[in-house]
C-alpha cells in the first residue's frame, strides 16, 4: 500500500490528523484535503493527473451489486447457525426448567441478527451500522430474559465450552466478513456491526443448548465472548489492505 493510498484510507475514516501529515509533503494528495483550497504551488498538471488516477481506478475497477454479497454473507451465517445448532442439540429447549416462549421469541431475534444484521452491516453509508451498535447493550437484556435463571456449570471447566462455541462458531463467518470489508472504506463501526452480527451465531447456537440459565453464566461465557470478538475485529480490520474507498 503506497503512502497515497494510506491518505485515502485515512481520510475516508475521518483520521484528519494523520491525512494532514502525509499532504504537507505530497502536492498530489493535498488538494484532496476537506475545507482546504489548493495552494498556488500545485500545477495543473498535478491535478490532471490526480484526475486522470482517479478516472482510471474507476474503469478498471468492475462494479458489483452490494446486495450479491450481503445476500450471500446472511446466507452463509444462517447456515453456520443452523449446522452447529443442529450439532448441539437442543438440550435447553427439551429441559423441564425452560421458558419456551422467551427462548422461541429470543431465538427469531438472534436469527434476525444474523441474516438480516449481517446486512445491514454491509449496506452502503454509515447509518445502519450505527444503529446497529445498539445491539450492544439489548442482546445481553434478551438472554438474560429468556434464561431459565438456574445456575448449573458450577465450575469454569464446565462453563469454558459455551465461550469456545461463541468464538469457534464465528471464525468463518468473521473472516468471510473481514474479506468483504476490503472494499469498503475502513470504518469501526461498520466493522464492529458486522462482528457482532457474525458472532451472534453462536449465540443462536447456546439458545437452544445451554442449560444454565443463570445471569452471571450468561454474561460471563455468552455475551462477553459476543462483545470481545466485536472489538477485536476493528484492529484485525486496520491491519487488512483496504481495496476501495466507497463508503
């Protein structure tokens, strides 16, 4: 990635300063600069060429229908989703102590995160993956709501597989998405949307699985591994070449 390309991404994701301290130096990237007129010292030469660049990349790059991509991404999550459900039973819905309204009312919810979050995360602009961060404080609320609130994994060891199931069920969808993300502008927000859509399979998954239905098991070995994965998905972002710009 040439240092021009590092000013595009810097710019697109709103990281002013850092734009700034690559423009000073290159009279080709400078007059890109937001609420900045062009200095007299960029000929116009320069901005035929910054032209004549842009105006290339635009025909050598094939253009291809955002909604393909989504459609197949939400596909490939509900297929995760559904393959380890079905791989761990439904050990939950079968036990005498479950709520069976609020794991079926829970359970269409957490499906909705998956297909039609996976989406909306990937849908041009910003404000749906914006909107989409609210999911942070009520998919928590939601499991809680539908647990049966009896404490059964007395130990770590007995708890640690439900966090594996959390982590290992998004490996593919959250590297399909990351692959995806490429491009597009580099944008957290619309990362950690797109995360915590991908994680929330395996969250369907425990719905129907895990027993314990105990607030703190829920939080601990749930919902956190949920959130932890939306982090660390933006800096696994940063560090991928970015292969177009449009936002």
């Amino acid at each position: 990635m040439s240092d021009c390309d590092r000013f595009l991404e810097a710019l697109a994701s709103d990281q002013l300063e850092q734009a700034h301290a690559h423009a000073a130096s290159c009279p080709i990237c400078r007059p890109l600069l937001p609420d900045e007129a062009p200095p007299e010292a960029v000929s116009t030469a320069s901005l035929e060429q910054t032209r004549t660049r842009a105006l290339e990349a635009l025909r050598t790059t094939p253009l291809r229908p955002w909604t393909r991509d989504a459609a197949r991404f939400a596909l490939l999550q509900a297929v995760v989703a559904l393959v380890v459900s079905g791989m761990l039973g439904a050990r939950n819905w079968s036990s005498p102590m479950a709520h069976h309204l609020a794991l079926a009312v829970v359970g269409a919810i957490l499906l909705v995160v998956v297909t039609l979050g996976g989406v909306l995360a990937l849908a041009p602009g910003r404000r749906w993956s914006r909107w989409m961060l609210l999911l942070i404080p009520v998919v928590p609320a939601l499991l809680i709501v539908s647990g049966n609130g009896v404490h059964t994994t007395t130990t770590v060891q007995s708890a640690l597989p439900c966090l594996v199931t959390v982590v290992l069920t998004a490996v593919i969808p959250l590297a399909v998405g990351l692959a995806l993300l490429r491009g597009m502008a580099l944008d957290a927000a619309r990362t950690g949307a797109l995360a915590l859509s991908a994680a929330a399979t395996g969250l369907f998954a425990l719905q129907w699985h895990c027993t314990d239905g105990s607030a703190s098991h829920l939080m601990l070995y749930h919902a956190l591994p949920w959130l932890a994965l939306g982090l660390l998905a933006i800096p696994l972002r940063r560090a991928l070449p970015t292969e177009s710009h449009v936002p």
